[in-house]
C-alpha cells in the first residue's frame, strides 16, 4: 500500500487527457494512451565474466516484468536499453542484440518480452543503446568514443580512456543498430528508439563536450548529428515496413558551456521530422552534469503537429501537472521512469482517477544513484512477484538504503578479487 503520493486528487478532465490515444505521424500505429514508460537499466539478462558470446540473454524475470507493465495502461512501454555489442554496455545484465551472437533461446526471450508488453494494447518499442566511452572500467577498461575525451569518476563509477572511433569501425556500428532494429521487427516489437541522451555513444557524438573530430561526423551540428541519422537510414533499409516505428532519446541541454543547447535541440528535431521519425523523447544531461528537462523549451509549432514529444516527467509527477503540460502544449506524452517501477500500473491508475499522481520517494532527491538503485530493486521485486516496497515510507527508505549501500560495498570488495557481479539488491521490506 503506497502512503503517500503526488497531487491532491485527479480531476475528471485530467484523466480524460492523459487517456487519450496518440496516433505516430508517419508510422501511423495509435498509442492508446498518452503515457510512455520511459527506458530504464534492468540488469535481468545473463552476464558471463569472460564469455560474451553468453552475454544479454534476456531471463524470464525480464519476460514477467514486461507482463506486469503491460496490464498498466501504458500507451507506449520503451525496454531498457538493449545494447548492440556485447564489450560495449551500460552495465553487466544488459540485454544484448548483436549478430555474431544470434541463437534461438536468445531471439525467442525477445520475442517473449514483446508478447508480454502488448498482451494488453500497449505499443512495445525495444530501446537500442551503445555506451561508448560510458562503459563502466570494470565491464571494459578499453572503450571506444566519439573522440578520445575521458569521463571522470561519476555515479560511483570509474570508466577508460576511449579511444577514437575510426570512420571504418562508425559503420560497423551503424549496422550493429540496423541489425538489432531488425530482430525487434521480426520478434514482434512495434518499432525502436534510438538512446541518443545521457552521455552514451550516439550522445557523445551529438554534443561538442565529448566530439572534437574534424572529419565528416564532427565539427558542425549537421555533421554531428551524422551518426544518428545514419544509423535511421540504415535501419529504414532494413526494415523496410512504413508502420514499424522509429524514435530517439535526445538531451533538449547538457547545461554545460559547450554542451548541447535548447536551440540545438530543436535544430536536431527538424532535422530527425526530416527522417520520419515518428517520436522524440526529450531529457535532459549526462553522467557530468545530470539535470531534470528543462521545462521552458518548446519544439517549434510547425514541429510539434508533426511529431509526438514526450516529456520526461522529473520536473513533475502529479496528474495535474502531467495534465497541465499536454494542455500547454509543451510535450504530446509523459514519459515516466522511476513511478512506473514504484507503481506498474499508474497510468490506468491515474486515467481511473484511482491515483493522484507518482509514489513520494523519500530517498535524498540529489542522490541520483540511489533513486537509480531503488528503480533497480523494484524492478526485481515486480518481476518476481514480491509487493513492491514503499519508499514514500521515510523506515522503508531508510532501511533500503542502508541495505543498498551495504550491497555495492559487497560488489566492490568482490571486484577486487576479481569477480563482477550484475544485477540490483533484492529488498523485501
């Protein structure tokens, strides 16, 4: 039972809003409802230490929890990022898409989550990723980047010097997308989003912080954006379907001097309304400098009727605040990460007028790790069937996040010994 929650009540209005369907412009497949689960780290699928051909197989945790977003009245659900190459993750536990590594217990775990995810009307779109220089050192102490820019200690995390991409090893990496595009299309997934945002490869590329190139993909807006937009190429080629949708993740600003800007990002959008892209989901930073979307950018309004934004909802988790944004014009969508593991089912919550708004956390709200931590955690509790646990309760926050603490203390002591561990605290309260 949840004990407390944002916003007061859920008027009859707001409800009426955020349950309305969404039709994708080019693709034309319908979003039965204005909310998006936003892409989140799962961790759930096999990890191997020194075999990455056993690497990001997804387990049937993974299939459950699709099952249990899947009956929450989700009009969009975005899977955490599936990587395309198996030395190049987020984290160990990524779900991994990548040729070389093609078996049928691989391809049919996909096609299992998908299933799960649409069993209800929801559209499933598989979230295709590649971490670049953000590959945590003790995953890969030699990653790749845009460039050759370091990123220094952050999120408790260390990570290594990347080297450059050359052109040649670009569209290796560009096909890697096409291919796993592919697999989404034939495992039954309604399209892909590309994670263009928080600091990962295609972001590196983006921004002017992590790319100095002076060749064709770097120096300008137009030729830093090249990576992505041959990457939606590639995979229009492959996937030839017109209603297999495409989106993207983009930071709308880095908040960083050299970094992305809001008149960029709205540069980029024009530019991917060019390409077809039937979504943009807008946030906001990256593992530097990490900051909730701006709230005062607004796509420009001949970009706006073409294309559905979702905003990322940290700036606000009431359904009137949800509410009052699609009203304004600002985003088409809410995109929801951290409430949709605290609660499954919030949207047809909130659409039956059943609940206010998001679960309070009262985790520190500057402490990024730990709210990332606690999604983690609840994500193993939905997926193995345990309730989920209350952080709007300050003893169970408390507690989980001593016990959290405690365990990645455990993990690093391993690592010193030369194990690397994969996966989130399991907390049952």
């Amino acid at each position: 039972m949840v004990i407390a929650r944002y916003g007061d009540s859920v008027s009859e209005q707001d409800a009426k809003i955020l349950g309305e369907s969404i039709t994708m412009p080019f693709s034309g497949k319908v979003a039965k409802s204005r909310f998006l689960k936003a892409a989140l780290t799962e961790r759930m699928s096999s990890w191997d230490q020194h075999d990455p051909s056993k690497r990001g197989v997804p387990s049937e945790r993974l299939v459950k929890l699709y099952e249990e977003w899947g009956k929450g009245g989700w009009g969009i659900i975005s899977t955490g990022n599936v990587m395309v190459h198996p030395e190049h993750l987020e984290a160990a536990g990524n779900a991994i898409l990548y040729a070389p590594h093609e078996t049928p217990e691989r391809i049919d775990q996909f096609r299992k989550i998908a299933a799960a995810g649409k069993a209800h009307g929801s559209l499933m779109v598989m979230q295709l990723s590649h971490a670049g220089r953000q590959v945590p050192l003790l995953v890969n102490a030699h990653p790749v980047g845009a460039s050759d820019i370091q990123l220094g200690h952050s999120m408790g995390k260390d990570f290594g010097k990347p080297r450059a991409l050359t052109v040649e090893e670009i569209k290796e990496i560009v096909n890697q997308f096409a291919y796993a595009a592919d697999i989404a299309y034939r495992t039954g997934f309604d399209g892909v989003q590309m994670h263009g945002a928080h600091g990962y490869l295609i972001a590196q590329f983006l921004s002017a912080v992590t790319n100095n190139r002076t060749d064709e993909y770097g120096g300008s807006n137009q030729n830093r954006a090249r990576f992505l937009r041959e990457i939606v190429q590639a995979i229009r080629a492959k996937v030839p379907d017109p209603h297999f949708i495409i989106g993207v993740k983009i930071n709308s600003a880095e908040f960083q001097s050299a970094g992305i800007k809001p008149a960029d990002a709205v540069e980029l959008c024009l530019e991917l309304e060019a390409l077809r892209m039937d979504f943009v989901e807008l946030s906001g930073g990256n593992y530097e400098k990490w900051i909730a979307f701006d709230q005062d950018y607004t796509p420009r309004d001949s970009t706006q009727r073409r294309e559905a934004f979702f905003t990322e909802a940290r700036g606000f988790r009431s359904a009137a605040g949800m509410a009052d944004a699609i009203r304004a014009g600002s985003c088409a969508g809410i995109g929801l990460g951290r409430p949709a593991t605290s609660d499954p089912y919030l949207p047809g919550e909130i659409i039956s007028g059943q609940a206010s708004g998001a679960t309070l956390n009262r985790l520190p709200p500057g402490d990024f790790w730990a709210q990332g931590e606690a999604s983690g955690s609840q994500e193993e509790s939905i997926a193995r069937g345990l309730p989920v646990f209350d952080l709007s309760d300050p003893e169970v926050a408390d507690k989980y996040y001593k016990l959290t603490s405690d365990f990645h203390k455990q993990m690093e002591l391993e690592f010193k010994s030369g194990i690397v561990g994969a996966g989130f605290l399991v907390f049952n309260e």
